[in-house]
C-alpha cells in the first residue's frame, strides 16, 4: 500500500504516474491524501482497468469538487472520500485505521466507504 501524503510541489506534481504505478507490484494499492495534482487520473485509471492496482483511496481530486461525472465516482475499484480536514485524535484514528485494515486483509467490508445509493 503506497499511502501518499507529500506536499504539491513541482517535483511531485503528476508524480504518480504511468511509470511510477509501473513500478508497484501487482496488486498494489494507493491511498492519496496529499494533493489531487499529485496523481495522473488517466494512468492511475489504466492501472486499475488492468488489474495491476488492486484499489485506490482517494480524498483528494485534480478538479475539486471532484465533478460528478467523474469515472471515480463509478470505478468499483476506487474509493473517494470527502476531503475534509480536521483535527485528528490519533488514539481514536489509529483504532479505525486498524480495524479496517483487519477487514480489509480478512476480505471483509471496511468502515466509511462511500455509499453511492446514499449520494456520498
């Protein structure tokens, strides 16, 4: 799981690229919560259409808001979460990131994925 969270600077804008998202092994899986121009929508679509990238979690988007046509929305493979920035408990936060990667490794459903029948 690549979990990125670096700053947008010109150095990493559309640094998770084709060739980066190449060089993961397959089933792999991105979490961005740095900056959406970090990311090349177009590869990062590709690789998940192909297999290589088993998931994305993404809570920040190149246009923001992310628009509602946006193939995101509707990719089985990704999940977009509201960017909404907050202080953070780290005690409470670390128990929910820790159940959810139990879930997750176990092929269980995790918590706070987006309900699309619900609109969010």
């Amino acid at each position: 799981i690549v979990i990125n969270l670096l700053p947008l600077t010109p150095e990493t804008r559309g640094l998770v690229d084709a060739a980066f998202l190449a060089q993961l092994p397959p089933g792999a899986a991105l979490v961005n919560f740095g900056r959406g121009a970090h990311v090349v929508d177009a590869d990062l679509l590709a690789a998940l259409d192909r297999g290589h990238l088993r998931e994305a979690v993404l809570d920040v988007y190149a246009t923001e808001p992310l628009p509602p046509q946006h193939p995101f929305w509707r990719h089985p493979r990704v999940t977009v979460l509201p960017h909404a920035a907050a202080l953070t408990d780290p005690r409470s936060a670390s128990a929910v990131v820790a159940a959810n990667l139990r879930a997750w490794r176990a092929g269980q459903p995790v918590a706070f994925r987006v309900d699309r029948t619900r609109g969010y």
